[in-house]
C-alpha cells in the first residue's frame, strides 16, 4: 500500500516507523529540513522537504497513485487543505489530525464531509475519554476496549504481595480454575514478551491482559491493588485535554476541581463548566495542593502544555497522598520513563491520534487498534470472514507468528477465552496481541 504522511512530527515519525516496519511503502513530506534530515536517516521511508499543502510538493510524493494520505502536522489548516488537494488528485482515502472543534462543528463549510475528508481525529478529544477510562481504576496504566465494549484490555503492574507474584501463568491458571483473563504480554525491564505457559510473573512486572469488562473488575485484585470507586478528581491545567474531561466528569456525576495559572483560561472554563470548580492557581504549588485536598483525591490528572511540568506535579500529587495519579505527555520519548519515576499512567494525544489512524487504516477487517505506551505492542481486533486462512481452524493447529497470542474470541454475545482446542469460525471477533514484527504475519491469516 503506497501511504502518503504529511509532517514528521512525534505523530508522523512514529506513524512512518511502525507502517515501514510493516513492509508498506510510506513516502514522508516534511516542511523543515533539519526534521526531514533526521527521520531519512531513522526510518526507513522517502523523505521530501516541502509544504504537504503544496500541489507540486504533493505530486513529487506520487500522490496520484497513492492508496492514504494522512496529514498529521500541528497545524489544523495545513492539514485540511493538503487532503482536500490529495483527494482532488486521486487519494483514495485521506485522515487529517484535527483540534479544532469548529471545524467538528455540523454543517460547517470546512467539515471532513464537507471537504470530502474520510477521517478527521481530535487528538484532545480521543486523550480525554483514554484518561476517563484510567481513571475508572487505581491499577489501570493502560486500557483498552474491544467488541463494542465487552471485552477489555487492562495494563497493570503487579505490586509486592500479589496472589500472582512468583507464580507461573500455568500455576497462576490452575488456581484460578476457570479462566478469567488471559495473560497477552509482560513487560520487564522494558522488554515486551509475548508469554507462555511456562513463564513466570514477577513483582514489577506490567502485565497485559484481556478480560470480558464483568470480570475485568477483579484483575487488580490478583495483581495486589484494591477496589476502587471514583468520587473526586483533580485537575491540573487548563488545557483542550482537561475541558473535554472535566466534561466527561461532569456528565458522570464525578467532582471536579481545576487548577490553572491563566485567569483568562479560569474564566473561560468557569463559564463553559457549570458544575466544576476552577481555581486560578499554580498546580506545582505543594502547600495549595495539600490545602486543597489532594491528600484525599481519588484521581489527579496533570493536564498542562509542558510535559515537564506534567511529570513534577503529579510526584508532587502522588508523594502527598492522591490514590491515582495520570500525567499528559506530548513527547514519545517520555512515555517509558513515566512508570519509572512513579507516575501511575500517562496519557498522549499524540499516541492516540496513532491509535485513531491505524484503526481506519486496518478498517474492515479489523475493527480496533491499540497502540500501548512504553512498548511497541498492538492490540488488534479482527473479523474472520469465510475467506481468511485462519476461518474453520483450531488454534492449535495454526502456524501462529512466534511474536503474537490470540487473547480472545467473541462469537455473538458469547466471550472464549482460547485454548489449542478452540476454532476459530467465519463471523467470529478475534483479539490478537502482536509485537510489530508478527503484525504481518497476522494480518496475512486474516486476509480476505
């Protein structure tokens, strides 16, 4: 697939990075030669310097013979025009990256449908429900949903004292009895294995698992944490990310406090939220913190432009008593020290503007992506169609790439948690967890 990428930002490059490694031919347009330079020589991909609004700029890339044009600058405007010209010169399908809401707006003369644009990502938008969903539990570094929801991935580390510690996955299985999850991925020491029966869980470990959502709620138990209700929750900046949340809140009958240091901004966000309080404050203020209950928050989100600031005020937050911490990073390369330094999740609008993308771009057969922090793993939902190798086989018998699991089966209402025993049917929703250099192999199985 010939896949055009507009800008070489955080989004781009990683964007570029993990399509290459999957063997599509992704020519990369880059406005500043000093970034162009740099991701020639990471990636693996054709680089050209120019403006992705350009036509002549678009037309050197082989725009007239590309299957996706994806537009991912941090300009809204660049965006909407270089897939407007794209579509206009034989792009297939084109994805902009998008903040903007009134470009959101119905009706709206520059609206995706409008301008005939196939996908338009709020990356703010997409942050905010990712970090309401983290919120929902005092384990949860990552989640995830599948199959309309009823079935749920969880990333949770594994704390000191947990029923699961020192135990293998087959040990850990005959506990238990009847399955309840199922172990897709462990990390440790920033490696990311795809486990088998035979390996053992450790204290430290992030685990990766998938769980039917009724029984996701005692995953964090096994792993050594509590249950957990969200009550109150502070917020730390003003930012597009905190509105949208402090909305989510609001609709879900949950406290919300904001803290910023821009009057204007208090202003604004006072009058655009009713039910919330908004203070204008420094939220790396360690006395205000404790004056205003952080001690006693269930959840504290830092949610300001600067990732540094992000990272200090949540340690500021979590060293004086807040049960759940989650800081906003903009910066890839900042996602995998985040658990190192003791923050409870991170979230990125730059990640899940990722996710977003690949989702449409494996639309069809696959029904959901998720890209995780810290590691290069995908979960990705499939549907088996009569056509697909993989239809009418048991997974026993498969030639499985070594770097993926089938974490789970969902056939109608029904919810299997696979064994060697189980076959997969046309109809069927298959959760696979791969790391990238299985992906292709996967999709190969499911190719219709």
């Amino acid at each position: 697939m010939n896949v055009l990428i507009v800008g070489a930002g955080e989004v781009g490059f990683h964007l570029a990075k993990r399509l290459s490694e999957e063997n599509q031919d992704v020519v990369l347009i880059e406005a500043d030669p000093e970034r162009a330079e740099f991701a020639s020589q990471q990636l693996d991909v054709l680089t050209i310097v120019g403006n992705g609004a350009s036509l002549p700029v678009l037309e050197q890339a082989g725009a007239k013979g590309a299957k996706l044009l994806l537009a991912v600058t941090s300009l809204d405007e660049v965006n909407l025009i270089s897939c407007l010209a794209g579509s206009r010169m034989g792009v297939e399908y084109t994805a902009a990256r998008i903040s903007n809401p009134e470009y959101y707006a119905q009706g709206s003369v520059l609206s995706g449908e409008a301008m005939g644009i196939d996908l338009l990502i709020n990356p703010e938008r997409e942050c905010a429900w990712e970090t309401f969903q983290l919120l929902q539990s005092a384990a949860a570094t990552d989640v995830a949903q599948f199959a309309d929801g009823r079935v749920q991935l969880l990333g949770i580390r594994v704390r000191e004292g947990a029923p699961v510690a020192d135990r293998t996955l087959e040990e850990i299985a005959a506990v238990l009895g009847e399955d309840h999850y199922v172990t897709v991925a462990i990390v440790r020491d920033g490696v990311t294995m795809i486990p088998r029966g035979t390996d053992e869980v450790r204290v430290g470990d992030q685990l990766y698992l998938l769980a039917p959502t009724e029984d996701a709620v005692e995953i964090p138990r096994l792993a050594g944490w509590e249950r957990f209700k969200l009550k109150r929750v502070m917020l730390a900046g003003g930012s597009a990310e905190a509105e949208y949340l402090a909305e989510l809140l609001e609709n879900h009958d949950v406290e919300c406090t904001i803290l910023d240091n821009d009057r204007q901004r208090c202003l604004e966000l006072a009058e655009k939220l009713p039910k919330s309080l908004v203070l204008h404050a420094d939220a790396t203020d360690l006395e205000l913190l404790e004056m205003e209950g952080v001690a006693g928050i269930d959840g504290f989100v830092a949610s300001t432009g600067h990732d540094e600031t992000n990272m200090l005020s949540s340690l500021l937050a979590k060293s004086v008593g807040a049960r759940k911490v989650v800081s906003l990073i903009h910066k890839f390369d900042y996602l995998p020290i985040v658990p190192k330094v003791g923050i409870d999740a991170s979230v990125s609008p730059r990640m899940a503007t990722v996710n977003a993308i690949l989702r449409y771009i494996r639309r069809g057969r696959v029904m959901t992506v998720a890209s995780l922090r810290g590691n290069e793993a995908e979960a990705i939902e499939f549907n088996v169609s009569v056509a697909c190798p993989i239809a009418e086989q048991k997974i026993a018998d498969l030639e499985f790439p070594r770097g993926a699991v089938i974490g789970a089966i969902v056939r109608g209402e029904q919810v299997i948690l696979p064994r060697g025993v189980d076959e997969v049917k046309p109809g069927d929703e298959v959760i696979v967890f791969a790391l990238p250099d299985a992906i292709s192999g996967v999709e190969k199985l499911f190719h219709r």
